[in-house]
C-alpha cells in the first residue's frame, strides 16, 4: 500500500492534464482543489520542532499540503 503522502488526489484522467504532475518531482499547491487531503490522519501542525526538523524528506510528499501535516512530519521517509 502507497504512503498517503505520496498519492496525488487526481485520477488518470485528471492528472494527464494536470500542470503540477507534468514534473513528478513537482508538488501539487496546498490551493490546488483536487490535492487536499480529507484522511483522519491529516492534521496541521504548529509545532515548530516538527515545521523546522532538518530531517524530514519534504521532496518525498507529492502534495505541498503534506508538508504541514502532522502525520507526515512525525512518520514520512527520512534523510541520511
């Protein structure tokens, strides 16, 4: 089973024509409609130790919003 964080929101159809997936590495914006994230793990964080970790691999989150999530920050792939 795939990470949520590494899992569009878009299907085929949509992310054929879809700007932010031309470019895998590419994140989908925290505005975009179709990347918002709607699982009961999804929570914002506004704890600075999480927001500012330097271990987190941020560029491992298909979507900006996962970046901010607290689930993701506490569980999300590492940097050596």
């Amino acid at each position: 089973m795939a990470a949520c964080w590494t899992l569009r929101g878009c299907d085929d159809e949509m992310m054929a024509d879809c700007p932010h997936a031309i470019d895998p590495k590419e994140q989908c914006p925290a505005s975009c409609m179709v990347g918002k994230c709607y699982r009961e793990t999804h929570v914002v964080t506004s704890d600075p130790a999480l927001i500012f970790e330097p271990f987190i691999d941020r560029s491992a989150a298909a979507k900006e919003q996962c970046t901010f999530c607290e689930f993701f920050l506490t569980h999300g792939p590492r940097l050596p």
